[in-house]
C-alpha cells in the first residue's frame, strides 16, 4: 500500500516504543507478544481505499492465539475510536452474510445501530495532523488500557466453557466475551 500522511513514520514514533516497553514484538503492522498461554495481537490495519487527498482511515484489530504460529486464533474484536455503543454479537455476521434472507431479518432499527457500530471502529483522519493525533491518542490507550484488556479477555477464556483444549483453526465468537470486551472497552476507555 503506498505510503500516505507518513503513516508508517508515526506508527513507528508514536505507537512501536509502547509497544516495545508492552513487551510486543513489531512485524509491519502486526504486533505480537506471548503472555502465558495465550498469544496476543494487536494489528493496525489501513483501509485498502485510502487514496491521497482525501479522508483516509485505519482500524485497530485485536486478536487471541492459542498456537505459537498464530495460525489457529479465536477471538478477534476492533477496538472503537469512541466506544459509545454496544454491539449485539448476532450484528457481527451482517458484513459476512450478504444473503438478501439473512439481511431480511434485521429491522432498520438495528441495521442504522449495525452501521453505527462500525462507523465507531473507524479512526478517520484527512490530513498528517489529524493522524499524529489519532496514533497519540492511540498510544495512550495502549499505555493505560491494553493489558486490562487482554487480561480482561483471557481471564473469561479460561473460565468459559465453550473453549477448553479444543484447536480451533479460525476465529470463534461467543456471546459473552464479546460482553466482556465491550464492557472492558467500555470501562477503561471512558472513566
């Protein structure tokens, strides 16, 4: 993808030392670290229509692994740039299942709340600035809150039932840890 706004520049300044000291390890976008058993994963993935002189746009993934590949993960959620609203997990498979029967069972109430949602989890920004801005913000959220987070998350992993030592080779949701994220997101990034 070609280089917009020095985008990589400020990942490298702002986000890669907290990363660092978070004992993450930096492989383009994708940063990783093992804590415990479990393998976590924080990629910052730009939106493939970003084209230079116009409103440009990131998203922050996060992921779990329970393989030292990281082939076979099984949780992954975006994490919001104002986390506001809460997202039903049955909303998830709306941007999976493009099938007009499964797209009839949603109201219109709940697919403006869908679009809602995934308009939270985009960071927008139209210029160089407004990018230094979002990737500070960012690191600060990373610095006060990503631990809580994961260890939010992996706590409800080892106490759920529906996981144990099955391998899972793609990701898995699960009505509760999405609760768990949401509400974690929620507490750490708006008290």
């Amino acid at each position: 993808m070609k280089e917009l706004n020095n985008f990589n520049k400020y990942i490298s300044e702002l986000i890669s030392p907290i990363m660092k000291e978070k004992g993450f390890k930096k492989k383009n976008l994708r940063f990783r670290r093992q804590n415990g058993k479990y393998f976590e994963e924080i990629y910052i993935q730009r939106s493939q229509f970003n084209l230079a002189g116009s409103e440009n746009q990131f998203y922050i993934n996060l992921y779990w692994y329970n393989d030292i590949n990281y082939n076979k993960w099984f949780y992954e959620e975006r994490l919001p740039n104002k986390p506001n609203l809460k997202c039903p997990i049955r909303y998830k498979a709306y941007y999976a299942d493009f099938s007009e029967a499964f797209r009839n069972t949603f109201s219109k109430e709940e697919e403006n709340e869908i679009h809602n949602y995934r308009r939270e989890t985009l960071w927008r920004y139209r210029n160089e600035e407004e990018l230094k801005i979002l990737l500070n913000t960012l690191a600060e959220l990373i610095n006060l809150y990503i631990g809580d987070i994961f260890d939010s998350m992996e706590k409800k992993f080892d106490e759920s039932k529906v996981f144990g030592n099955q391998d899972f080779s793609y990701g898995v949701y699960n009505k509760d840890l999405h609760e768990q994220y949401i509400n974690t997101v929620s507490y750490c990034t708006c008290t």
